[in-house]
C-alpha cells in the first residue's frame, strides 16, 4: 500500500494540456499549478488536491487499494465542473503506473489511461491519455510535471 506514499505533501506542477482531442490537433496549454497530497485510511487511501489558479478552477484524486486484487482504483474530481469521473484501475511495477478504465467524451465512449512515471524523492510526472479505438491506439492529452515545493 506505500505504492503513493511518494506523493505526499506539497508540489509545484507545470502543466500541459491538448486542447482539442481526438483531431490530430497540437494545440497544446501550458500552466501552473500547485498540488497538495495526503494519506487516508492508515494508507490504504489517499486523496489530493489540485489548484490552477491562472485558469479558475481546481480538482481533486482519491484512491483506494483493494488488497484483494492488489489494484488501486483512482477518481478524479473536477471542481470546474462538479464532476466525478469513471475510476481507472491498476499498479505500480518496475517504478511506473499504469492505470485503466472506460469513460467517455462528447457522449462517445473512450478508454482513459493514467501513467505516474519518473517517480523521485523531489519530482514525479502523470500523464493522461485516451483511446478511442478500444485501446488500439492512444492519444496523450494531459501531463504534469511535479517538482517538490
């Protein structure tokens, strides 16, 4: 259950964003935010929150572990628009996440995948993508890069 525990406490995050999916587009934002994370549930759960204040709005993970299965579920929230979106589920092996699930864009079904990689003491990278082809293929629309504040 240690598997998040590098991720307590407090970050600057760079982000980058593609503002059009699934159209070939490159039109990818770039901004700030800040991220605090902490444990739950003697660590069997732990919940974040992230704060971008250039664009007005925030939203927060919470995971669970299931021992049963030795997955995480993770949910992320959306402060912008009150929404709880589908988890995606998985584990760490080798020092990276890889966590999936279905959820759904423009009323279109979709596969999201969340990856933690680079994982360090002072710095930690996520990335989201999505597929729309069942998983054949997958298109990275969110990364942020963490750096220890």
């Amino acid at each position: 259950m240690s598997d998040f525990d590098f991720l307590y406490g407090d970050w600057t995050v760079v982000n980058r964003r593609l503002g059009t999916l699934f159209s070939g587009s490159d039109d990818w934002e770039e901004f700030p935010g800040t991220q605090r994370a902490w444990e739950l549930l003697d660590g069997a759960a732990n919940v974040d929150e992230s704060l971008f204040p250039t664009k007005g709005w925030s939203g927060a993970t919470f995971r669970l572990f299931n021992p049963a299965t030795q997955e995480w579920s993770i949910w992320w929230a959306s402060g912008q628009t009150g929404t709880l979106f589908p988890p995606v589920t998985g584990r760490f092996a080798d020092g990276r996440g890889d966590f999936y699930g279905d959820d759904e864009h423009e009323g279109r079904p979709i596969k999201a995948h969340f990856i933690w990689s680079k994982i360090t003491p002072t710095s930690a990278r996520w990335e989201q993508e999505f597929s729309d082809d069942g998983g054949v293929s997958w298109e990275s629309n969110w990364v942020m890069e963490l750096s220890r504040a």
